[in-house]
C-alpha cells in the first residue's frame, strides 16, 4: 500500500504496526501477552514516531527513542501480535488511535480489520489476498534480500497459524467487508496490483 500512498499523495497506516509496536514493547517491559490489563494501558500510550525523510524512503519506526524499524517485521514479533491482536481491550484501545490518522488529502489504511472495524465508512474498501504459500515466499524472499536467515517452511506454518487465529478470533475477526472488492494477488506483479488499485479508486472518484 506504500507505492499507492506515494501515487496519490495520501497518508499511510500500516495499522498491523501499531500491534507490533506493542508486542514489542511488552517485551521490553516484561510483560506477559496473558496480562491484557497491563497491555492495554501500553498500547493506550505507545511513545511511538513513524518518520519519512522523503517519498521514496522507507518509513522509520521510533519506539520509545529507539528505532524498531526492522524489529517490529521479525516472525517472532509477528507472531506475538496476532496474539494480541485477538485482545478485545487492546484492539479497544488502539481504535481511536488508528481512526486519528485519517487527515487530509486522504488516508491508505492497510490492516485486516479497516474495511470492517476501523473505517467502515470509507469509499473504497480492497480486500487483498493470496495463497498462504505464495505469500509465504514472499516473506522469504524479502527476508533473504535483507541478509535475514529464514526457513520457507516455517514462514509457511507462521502464516497459516496467524491466519486461522485471526479469522476465528470472536474481536474482529478477519474477513472482507461486505462491500469490498476482493482482489486475489497470487499470480499478480506488484505493479499489476497497483494498477487494479488505483482503477477502482479512479471509479470511486478519488483520483
């Protein structure tokens, strides 16, 4: 969703994010992902910048004075979000903190609950998917270009987990909103996507 904010000029929200910033920050304080009163006063006051020095750059994570930039990406982080993602009381807490983001010119919130939850209202709503395993060698060709070390099969049992929990957590479960345009990117080149995107925006009106 990067490349359309950078196309339209619009805002970002990575609101998965905001669910890692907190894992992380529960692990830096020590707290366990049961005690779900300590986490969501912690996600209520996350001391978090996201920073950009310019368009093409990529977006820099500060949490607490320490940048978490690529920390917050790692599997294991990942997995602790999903955790607290299914969290009543911290999705509660980091609502209105998602809904804040939406300022002009206009907002690209990605996340699996902003066309149901978090911006039920919005215009346009992309439902964007693909194949667990496919998206699995994504993630590991992304980690492999960093000089991450990272196992195929276990990115692939990561997502598949991650993906069950979230679409049968009872908060939000994951799903698209009823007016969604689904669009299955599997087989699709990223500037492929890019251009359905910016399409359906266009017949929106929003371009």
């Amino acid at each position: 969703m990067s490349f359309v904010s950078q196309c339209t000029g619009w805002l970002l929200l990575d609101s998965g994010a905001l669910y890692r910033l907190t894992a992380v920050a529960a692990r830096h304080h020590g707290v366990s992902l049961d005690d779900v009163e300590s986490l969501q006063v912690m996600a209520a006051h996350l001391d978090v910048q996201f920073l950009s020095e310019s368009t093409d750059s990529e977006l820099k994570i500060i949490l607490e004075g320490e940048e978490v930039t690529q920390t917050i990406r790692t599997e294991e982080v990942g997995a602790d979000a999903s955790v607290i993602a299914a969290l009543g009381p911290v999705r509660q807490a980091l609502l209105q903190r998602q809904r804040d983001f939406a300022q002009l010119p206009g907002l690209i919130a990605d996340g699996r609950d902003m066309g149901t939850v978090v911006f039920p209202e919005a215009p346009l709503k992309i439902y964007l998917d693909a194949s667990a395993e496919e998206r699995a060698s994504r993630r590991y060709n992304q980690l492999i270009s960093k000089g991450v070390s990272a196992s195929l099969e276990d990115i692939l049992i990561d997502i598949k987990s991650r993906d069950d929990r979230d679409m049968n957590r009872t908060v939000a479960p994951l799903k698209p909103a009823p007016d969604a345009v689904i669009l299955d990117t599997t087989k699709m080149t990223i500037e492929e996507v890019l251009e359905v995107v910016l399409d359906e925006a266009k017949h929106k009106g929003l371009r």
